[in-house]
C-alpha cells in the first residue's frame, strides 16, 4: 500500500540523503541519521504518520 507520490517520493529521497552527508562531510554529526526516516519512506512510498492523518499524496487510480 503506498500513500506517497512520486514527487512526493524523490523529495523524501534527496532530502534523506542530504542528511545522511551529514555523516561524513560538514560537522559529521549522528543528526545526520534522522536522514534514514526520509530516505526509507521515499524508497518504500508509504509514510505511516500519512496514514494516521489519513493524508496521501498518491494520485487516485480510476
């Protein structure tokens, strides 16, 4: 079940590994983990806190 489009995914994606950089170029801090959340919902399409506020950004198949 996916509830992410794919804009909507890339974003996720470039967002995710922005963040994870943080690892190891600029101050190499562990925040740069917090870049696995984006990274993997964007990978997978499904965002569970979407799916608690009942929002998708998936388009509607006829």
């Amino acid at each position: 079940m996916k509830n992410e489009g794919v804009l909507d995914r890339v974003i996720r994606v470039v967002v995710g590994l922005a963040l994870l950089s943080l690892l190891v170029v600029g101050p190499k801090t562990l925040w740069g983990l917090v870049g696995l959340v984006p990274l993997i919902t964007g990978l997978v399409g499904f965002c569970p806190i979407y799916k608690v506020f009942g929002l998708s950004t998936c388009p509607l198949k006829d």
